[in-house]
C-alpha cells in the first residue's frame, strides 16, 4: 500500500516488512489525526502497525465496521450517497479481498475508512467471508485483484443503475467512461491517492471524474476548477454537479457546525497545504 506521502509499504503475515522513502514531508490530516509532524520511514512505519493493530489490517482479524475517519473522505461520501439513494453501489478495494462491489453504506465505509493506495493484495478468507456477510462481493476471489473496470462491469450485470467508483489514475476513468454507453449505466467517479501523478495524467484525469481528491498534488491545486469544495487542507473538489450533489448531501450528515458560503473556488489556504 501506497500511504503517508505516497510511501511504498509492505505488510506480510501481519508485519510490516519494507517501508520506502516518503515523497512529502508534512500532511495536515495526519498532523491533526495522529500528531506526525515529519513523515519519516519510522512515522510511516509506526502508522502501518497502528493500522494492524488496531484495524486488524492485511490480517484475518479485519475490522468492517469502522466509523467515520474523517467528515469528507471518499468513501464518507459514497456511505452518505448509499443511505440517500444518491447512488445504489459502490466499486472499491479492500486489503485481503481487491475489487468489492456493495450497496452497504456501513462497508463501504469499514472498508475504506483509514485505507490509502492499495496497490497489490492477496486474498485472505477471513476478509472475504466477512465481506459477503455484509452483502459485499469480492469480484475476484480467488487472487484478489484491483481493477475497477471489471467492477464496474460486474455492478452493471447486478442490475445497478448508478455506480460509484474509486479510481487512481486517468486511463482507469477513460475506460469506465467508455463503459456507460455499453452498459447503460451512470457512474459517478471518484479520483484518490493521485499524488504522484503528472501534470499531464492531471489535465486529462480532471476532464473524466465527478470528485477528485486534493491529496499532495500541486498539479490539482493548480489546475482544478472545481463546482464545490468541501475542506481547505486536503479537500475534495467536485467537477460536476453528480458530485456537487454528494459532497452537500454529506455536508448534511456532519454533526458539528457547517458553514456553506459562496467565493471562488479554489480556497487552498498556504500555511494548510501538504509539503
């Protein structure tokens, strides 16, 4: 999993065994949540095992019913637009399982609460059974892969109408946009962990998405002309009015005081954003 400044990580057996060189120095959500100060290899490191030990992450003793982590996060959101009808599934990854289809707002939720850029997992029984008891389905069991297109094709052949859908990068989003005409089908797409992509894989993944994410990325900040913002720090940018209509429909859902105001968008204050 990419984590914590795009750091490369592995976990085996419940261990973290290899933790690479983080890309950024400070993260403001992580500064707030966890009091990290400097991303180092040992912060990073520190962070996974949390995750392990308190999530049971890339472990059989995975917990799926995880709260909210933070007010606007990606599957926040899409856990809000399940429980309005704003969307009837939702195409993600889970460690130990790869590509999950669900219409639970509470999975989708455990699922992605506190996960980063799942690269590369191998199945683990216990993740996927407790997946299915929760009316998920693991698209590909047997090797648990990562690919959102298959999802999205397997959500369609379910009978849903309106899909949610994580992506990563830009030639995942221009294949499911190809996908709607065939399928008959609308998918609000959601674009995270985009940190290290070009300038270019930027202009191009801004033109196909519905809400992308702030992340570290300069080229975003530079470049998105977003309909909506929700956050200043690492915010997430709605592109459309499918997304404009999820990120207020989980304004609605937030317990503590909202302030909704117009002005030109977008706000990025400088002493908030990542370095």
């Amino acid at each position: 999993m990419e984590m914590l400044g795009t750091t490369r990580v592995t976990v085996k057996d419940g261990r973290v065994i290899d933790v690479g060189e983080p890309c950024i120095r400070w993260c403001p959500l992580f500064d707030k949540v966890h009091s990290i100060k400097e991303i180092t290899v040992g912060a990073v490191r520190a962070n996974m095992e949390f995750r392990i030990a308190e999530l049971g992450m890339f472990t059989s003793a995975r917990d799926l019913d995880v709260d909210v982590f933070v007010n606007f996060g990606a599957s926040e959101v899409m856990m809000t637009g399940l429980r309005t009808g704003l969307i009837d599934t939702t195409v993600t990854a889970c460690d130990g399982a790869g590509t999950v289809v669900t219409d639970n707002p509470g999975l989708v939720q455990g699922m992605g609460a506190q996960i980063s850029g799942l690269v590369e997992t191998e199945p683990i029984r216990e993740i996927i059974e407790g997946i299915r008891e929760r009316g998920g389905v693991v698209v590909d069991e047997g090797v648990a892969s990562i690919d959102p297109v298959v999802g999205v094709r397997c959500a369609a052949e379910s009978g849903y109408g309106r899909i949610a859908v994580t992506v990563v990068d830009p030639g995942t989003a221009f294949e499911i946009r190809k996908l709607e005409s065939e399928l008959g089908v609308t998918t609000i797409i959601i674009a995270a962990h985009i940190t290290a992509l070009s300038r270019s894989e930027i202009v191009d993944l801004l033109g196909l998405v519905d809400i992308v994410t702030g992340c570290a990325s300069k080229h975003v900040r530079d470049l998105v002309k977003p309909l909506a913002q929700v956050g200043t720090a690492i915010p997430l940018f709605a592109l459309t009015v499918d997304g404009k209509d999820l990120l207020i429909e989980r304004a609605k859902e937030i317990v503590t005081p909202v302030m909704i105001s117009t002005a030109p968008l977008p706000v990025l204050p400088d002493e908030r954003q990542p370095v």
